[in-house]
C-alpha cells in the first residue's frame, strides 16, 4: 500500500458526519482483531480519502455508508488477489476469505499486510488458502428405514378406542365425569 | 478418518450374548423370588382384607397393591443380587470387563467410532468443555485415532445457534482438531433427538463401525471410551453397550441428594439390574456405545398409530431401540461402571418435575408396545417396567384413597389371623422398603467402597439418614404429580420438547408456589377428612399428609445451595477426587466463570450481535450456512425484516423472523454491511450500544463461551 496522505481535506460532507464515519471505521477495522494502531489508522485514513471522493460523486449517502462500502470493496480486492484462482462466488469470497484471515492467524501474524493487495506475502496466502474448512466429512449415505411393527389385537382394540376417543373430547370428558359421579355417588350411598 | 465403512454383518455372532441356559436360570431365579415376594404380600393382604368378605373397595385396594408390591419386590431383590454380586468372591461369569485381558489395553484401536452429541438449545459452554475435556482424555490414551466427534445441534435459538458454530471453530482451533470435530445444525428438527441421530445416521453412518452416544451434560473419561470399543470388538455380538452414569456437577441440596444416592445406593442395583436383565438390557439414550451397521437396519423408529401423545412420533426412543435391536438378535448389555462414565440431573425439583413429564409420556407410549408381535419377553418386561414406574404413583394414589375410605367405612372386631397378617405385612414392607438401603450401607461401612477413611464412612453412614429424609418428605409430592402426568396422558394433553435446565439459577419462589399450592392443599383438604373418619387412620397417613403439607418450603430447601457440603454432608469420590476429565472442565468453567460480562440485553441476544458485527463470525455463519438456490420467502420480505431489525432491534423480531433472516447467506452478509455503514440516530439503541462495547469485551469474539487456552 502505497504510503497514506496525513492531510484529509473531504470536499462533501460536513465535519461532523466525517468524524462518525472515522469512529465507525475505526470500531470496523478493531473488530478483525487488528491490534496495531499505526496499521489500524492508515487503514481508517486509506478508507476515508476512498470515500470522500466517493461522496462527492454520491452525496445522498452518508459519509459513514460509503466509508464502510470503500472498506468492503477494498476487502474484495484483496480477498479476489488472494482467492483469484479458487472460483468462489462473492458471497463464499467474502465470507470464507474473512474466516480465512482468521483461521491463519492473519490478525496477529500479518497485520501490516492485511488489506494490502499490492504486497502479498507468499506463507499468507498458502495459509489463508488452506484455511477453508468444511463443517463435516464427505457423507456416505445410507438407507434407515423404519420398518413396521406388528402391535398386534389387542393394541388395535386400545387405538381404536383411544381414536374414538381423541375425535370425541365431549365422548372422553363425559366418561371421566361419569366415572368421578358413579364414585361420589357410592360414596353417598354409603355415608347417608 | 482411516478406517472405512464396518464388515457386512449379516447375521448375530454370538459373542458377548449371555448363554441361554444362565439367562434362564437367572430370570428363573431372580423372578422365582419376585414372584414368591408379591404372592405372599398380596396373601397377606387378602387374609387381612377378607375377614368379613370381600367389599368391592378391598378388590380395588388389592387390585392396585399387587403390581405396587410387585414394583416394591422388583426392587428389592435386583438390590439384593446386586449386594451379593458385588461380594461374593469369585467371578462373574458374564462379567463383560474379563473379555479384556491386560494386553489388550495395549493394542491399536482400529475400528472407527464416532462419538455423537445431540444437542437442542443447550448451555454452550457446558457443551464445548465437556466436549473438550472428552477429546483431551481420549488424546491420553494415545488411542484416538479412529475416534470423531460429532456435534450434532437442533437448536432453533438464533443466538444459541451462533455461539454453537463459534465454540466449535475456537475449540477446534485451540484442539488442532480440524477434520476430528464437526458440527452439524439440521434446518428443520423432524423427530426431535432420534431424528437428528438417524439423520447422523444417514449420513454419516456407514463411515463407522460404533456410534458413542452423549447427553449435552454427558462426560466420559477416555479409558472407559477405548474400553468400551474394544468391548464391542472383543464381542461382535453386542448390538448396545450402555454404562452406568453417574451424576456430578450438583450444586442444590436435591442436585447432591440424588448424586450422592445414585454414588451410593447405584452400583449394587446396576449389578443386579446387569444380573438379571442379562442380553436383554436398556438403552438409556446416553453414555453407550451402538454397532452402528444393525442400528441402521433395524433400529429405525416407525411412528406408532393414533396421535400425540399416545400415538405419533416416539418420544423414549431408546428402550425401543434396545428392544429393536435385540429382536435382530443383537445383545443390549450393561456395562456396570464405577468411575468415567457421567451426566448432570436436574438443579430443583420443579426441574426434576418437567423432566418427569416428558419422561412420563414417553413411557406411558410404549403401552402400544408391549403387545406388539417379535419383542424377546424381557424387553416387554422392560416396557412394562417403564410404564410401571409412573403407573405406580397412580396405583399408589388409588391405594392411599381405597384405605381412607376402608378406614371410613370400618368392620368392628379384628380377628386374630387378619390382625397377624396385617402387622407381618407391615413388617415385610417395611424390610423390602429399608432392607437394600440398610444392607447398602452396611457394605459400605464395612467395606469402604467409596471411602477408606473411616470419618468418611461415618458421614456417609450419616448422609444416608438424612437423604431418607429428603425422599421421604419428596416420595408423597412426586406421587401426586406423576399421578397427574399419567391421566394428563390419558386424556391426551401432550407435552412441549424443552430444554432441560442442568444448573441452578437460584429459586424461582413465585414458580414453586404456582407449582405446589394444589399439593398443599389436597394435603390439608385429606388430613381434615382423616381427622372425620379416625384419629388413628389420620396418624397411620400423617407422614405422607405432612409431606404434601410441607411441599412448597421443602421445595424451596431441596432447590436452594444450602446442601450441607461444607459439614461432610452427601460427598461423593467425583466430588473429592474429581477424576481428570472432570477436573479439567471444572477448571476451564471455572475460567469462563470468572470473566467480565456484557450488559445483560447484549447477552441475552450475544451469538445474534456476534453474527451481525463480527466480521469472523459472519464469514463463518456464511461459510456453514447451506447454499441454496431458492428461499422459502421474498426477498423483499427479509430486508423488511432487516430493516425493522436495524431500526429498532433484535427484540422488535419474533423468532421465525430472525431465524428467517439468519438462514439466508445474502441477507446475513448483506446486514453486516448495513449495520456498519449505518449512522448512530440511524440505529436501534441495542445496535447503537453493541457497536461501542463489542470490541472492549471481546477480546477474541470465538471464546466468549469458551475457555482461552493455548493451541496444542
């Protein structure tokens, strides 16, 4: 990456919408674990100039959108020049050139790289490339088919009855209250 | 994974199948003296109820004594067996670990073994480090080669199910063990735990000869793991070999109770469950190692006729599974262990109760099995048995009203012979009741099993009173409620699949007093009634009334951490001399425990801010999630739903629509992006907050439910 410009002067934009878009990136790039300031600071002042040329072409976006657009283009590049042989779609560059970055241990062993289409180290791209996982092992598939159980007469007697009875709640309510009526009936019967 | 698929096993060898001839002769022996036990006490009770005739009242309380007492002498003499098995000098002869010699300890494992955890919305953390502490112990043994673990996830929390996928990456990372440790999330859970173990089935199982199942509390040592493979290779015609799990992690009193119950009175019952059950043994869903070729064949589950909760999809899949399996003429054995083989029960008793419920139902479904045609006649005594154990409490229900109304309705004048009858029956319960406790504890008194130290086998000796006391204040309040459950059953009110809470989060006093204010009261309402019809019938019942009386503080002072442990009360050895594997995850808890935490709002929903800010997580949320070329709804609909989202945050989404949301790579990716680019005011106050503190909590966003350690 070509050395980063200190003077940031947008032409769009007001101050305070530049300051937010700058915090924003600057909790963005934190959150890929990028320890190094100094790294982290020509990344946020890299993105910013992206992005104020991007807002004077577009001002109805807000500074902070474009600044984290230019930050995702700029990851594409990066993510296309490492991955460019690999026929990932966008959405498996992005994700899995991410996960990547991650699995190689790019945050702590490449930081100064990171970003960095230009200058490419070699054992960061094996790694990074050998870092694409699959989340279980090539399936062989088999047949488990349940096969049926003969449950036999007097489980065919119960499920019709419990059939009768699961289609007709009052059937079922009534048989129970007849049952605690013919108890307290005897019961009375028997204390009168 | 090295090994490929197993050998075609068309046909059962018999090895490891117990000799008919010594099966029979145990049942014989072991039923002979069930059998004499119930014929006598039933006599007795006839010659007692019968003195002036047969009311229709006396039938009915002798109709629900006999299984009750048939129940009660079951488990009295599996306990007896067992205490003379443990003692008697020589060996047993179906002694499974003698199949091993010593030098077969020392041979290659070459069979491949996967080992599975079904989970559902469990405690990640708890999950991966005991998943961790597994692979670890296994690594020990420098036998773990052919070993793959497999987490097998049906979570439907968005949160939950992000946390899964991060813990897995981090543990494999920190493990080395890409390509060892998978994760597999099903998009739809059809058939609950069964379903997702015959879907691992499906797919993955002709890649191994075993299948070693684990609870999301289970933990076993990698000794015990290595052995029982080599088991199962040393006796091909094993089909289930199921350990006995032994409860750990209790921090309640009930939590300790029960561990230290299961410590002390479990062994001898599992020896004589071992004794008699023989070839024909249970699955308990966990903790056992599966021949995975005839579980395919003929363990598949068809759904049983009728709906829920009677009919449909089995719920207690596993004592299907083992009569399955044994009806392909596979054995299901019992591997009596006294050390390596764990899981966790429930914290407080409201939890045992839910538990209970689901357990409940699913055994009372099997009644449709126990006349089912091809079942070997144990497994429909094992059926019967299941159903028993919650049946009972409603017999043992009838049987308290039967005597309140026998004790309303008195015959004058006693004779002798009945009043004879009656105080032996009393004497022979209370013995069948105290006897294999007694008996227990004598053994270890004498014999130190658990403990050497003799002030150890004194607390013991006293932990044991106490525990009595405890079951006998809990006996009466489960009666009433495993009552319930059985006629909800009945009657058809089918119960929800939910997690089960494994740690104690204090006591919900307002949830115990829903729970148990009808047990109190019918408690009142009986010792009133008792008070009407006689004095005496009121002392005879006035333990159990006094126990519903008290239910609502005893559940408050079994569920509370106040458990005696600081006095010596209820240790067990897992307690004293946690073994390594246990060590380790307590450690590494220990760790997590210790940390700093998020405001409680973010982590209530931390897997779902994790998908959405972290841009590691999110690759790797993408990266897992499956391709597909058509979504079930709009694309216009998902970014409303985004939008909504982002506006005005997690909360204001349902659980489907966050799960829609999570389910589709683009939207997931594409909602990274928005959140970042939008403006502060732009933002819900969730997001807004999220934003500020993620990055000051997390130092690595992969171990925020994980212990840090060093790679290896």
């Amino acid at each position: 990456m070509e050395a980063v410009n200190i003077q940031f002067a947008p032409e769009t934009g007001t101050e305070e919408e530049w300051n937010e878009a700058y915090a924003r990136l600057a909790d963005y790039f934190r959150s890929y674990q990028l320890h190094n300031r100094i790294r982290r600071t020509q990344l946020i002042l890299e993105t910013l100039r992206r992005a104020a040329a991007a807002h004077k072409t577009d001002t109805k976006k807000t500074p902070t959108a474009h600044s984290i657009e230019q930050a995702r283009f700029m990851l594409k590049e990066w993510l296309g020049a490492i991955y460019s042989d690999m026929n990932l779609n966008e959405s498996q560059l992005e994700a899995g050139g991410r996960l990547g970055f991650h699995l190689s241990g790019g945050p702590a062993r490449w930081p100064n790289f990171f970003l960095d289409k230009e200058n490419l180290p070699q054992d960061m791209i094996e790694a990074m490339r050998s870092a694409v996982r699959a989340s279980g092992p090539g399936m062989q598939v088999s047949k488990m088919t349940p096969r049926d159980i003969d449950l036999g007469r007097v489980s065919e007697v119960a499920e019709d009855t419990f059939d009768t009875l699961g289609r007709h709640p009052i059937l079922r309510y009534s048989i129970l209250i007849g049952i605690v009526g013919a108890v307290l009936t005897y019961l009375y019967l028997l204390f009168r | 994974m090295s090994t490929p698929a197993a050998p075609a096993v068309t046909s059962p060898i018999s090895t490891g199948m117990p000799p008919q001839r010594i099966a029979r002769m145990r049942r014989a022996t072991f039923f002979s003296f069930v059998g004499l036990g119930t014929i006598v006490g039933t006599w007795l009770m006839y010659v007692y109820l019968s003195e002036r005739g047969m009311r229709w009242s006396e039938w009915g309380l002798l109709a629900v004594f006999t299984p009750l007492y048939y129940q009660l002498n079951v488990g009295f003499w599996t306990a007896l067996f067992g205490l003379w098995l443990m003692n008697r000098p020589g060996h047993d002869a179906l002694d499974l670990w003698r199949t091993l010699k010593p030098e077969d300890h020392q041979e290659a494992i070459t069979a491949s073994t996967a080992i599975i955890m079904p989970v559902f919305n469990e405690d990640v953390t708890r999950v991966f480090e005991g998943l961790r502490s597994i692979y670890l112990s296994l690594e020990q043994t420098g036998h773990s080669k052919n070993f793959d673990f497999f987490i097998l996830s049906d979570s439907n929390q968005t949160s939950q199910w992000i946390e899964e996928e991060a813990a897995w990456l981090e543990l494999c990372r920190q493990l080395n063990a890409f390509g060892r440790i998978f994760y597999r999330k099903r998009r739809k859970p059809i058939n609950r735990k069964s379903g997702n173990v015959s879907d691992f089935c499906r797919r993955w199982g002709k890649r191994y000869r075993y299948m070693l199942v684990l609870d999301a509390d289970s933990l076993m040592s990698g000794g015990l793991i290595t052995s029982m493979t080599r088991i199962m290779e040393k006796n091909t015609g094993i089909g289930i070999l199921q350990t006995f799990p032994k409860q750990i992690g209790a921090e309640t009193l009930l939590g300790r109770v029960m561990q230290f119950a299961q410590a002390l009175y479990g062994p001898p019952f599992m020896a004589g469950l071992d004794y008699w059950q023989c070839g024909e043994a249970n699955f308990w869903g966990h903790n056992a190692i599966i021949r995975l070729e005839p579980f395919i064949k003929f363990c598949a589950l068809p759904a049983l006729p009728g709906k829920e909760p009677f009919g449909g999809h089995i719920l207690s899949h596993d004592f299907v599974e083992a009569a399955l399996m044994r009806k392909a003429g596979w054995a299901v054995r019992l591997l009596p262990t006294n050390r390596g083989s764990y899981e966790e029960g429930p914290p407080t008793l409201v939890d045992m109760l839910k538990r209970d419920r689901r357990w409940c139902q699913g055994n009372m479904q099997h009644f449709w099995l126990v006349f089912a045609k091809g079942w070997h006649p144990m497994s429909r005594v094992n059926f019967i048995h299941g159903i028993l154990s919650y049946a009972s409490s409603l017999l043992w229900f009838f049987f308290l009203l039967f005597t309140t109304f026998l004790a309303a309705t008195p015959v004058p004048q006693l004779d002798p012979q009945a009043m004879q009858a009656q105080q032996i029956l009393l004497g022979l319960t209370a013995t069948l009741i105290f006897l294999p406790k007694t008996a227990t504890l004598l053994d270890e008194v004498f014999t130190g099993r658990l403990f050497k130290p003799l002030k150890m086998r004194l607390l013991t000796f006293m932990s044991s009173m106490a525990d009595t006391v405890v079951f006998t204040l809990m006996a009466p309040v489960l009666m009433i409620f495993h009552s319930q459950f059985v006629v909800y059953t009945v009657l058809g009110k089918g119960v929800r699949w939910v997690t089960q809470r494994r740690k104690a989060e204090g006591v919900d006093w307002a949830e115990v007093f829903f729970t148990f204010w009808v047990v109190c009261l019918i408690g009142i309402v009986w010792a009133i009634l008792g008070w009407f019809v006689s004095h005496a019938f009121l002392l005879w019942i006035s333990p159990i009334l006094i126990a519903l009386f008290l239910a609502i503080p005893m559940a408050i002072v079994v569920s509370g951490k106040r458990s005696g442990h600081c006095f010596g009360f209820f240790l067990t050895t897992e307690e004293t001399e946690p073994p390594s594997v246990l060590a380790t995850m307590n450690d590494n808890l220990a760790e997590i425990k210790g940390r700093i935490h998020l405001p409680p709002e973010l982590e209530k929903h931390h897997g779902l801010m994790q998908v959405c800010l972290d841009p590691y997580v999110n690759g790797l949320h993408v990266s897992l999630l499956r391709r597909r070329k058509s979504i079930d709804v709009s694309r216009s609909y998902l970014n409303e739903i985004a939008q909504r989202m982002i506006q005005l945050g997690p909360q204001s989404l349902n659980a489907q629509e966050i799960k829609a949301m999570i389910h589709d790579t683009e939207t997931v990716t594409d909602l990274h992006y928005r959140l970042w680019s939008a403006r502060d005011h732009e933002l819900a106050p969730f997001w807004a907050t999220a934003i500020r503190q993620y990055n000051l909590a997390a130092s690595s966003p992969f171990t925020h439910t994980l212990a840090q350690r060093d790679l290896l």
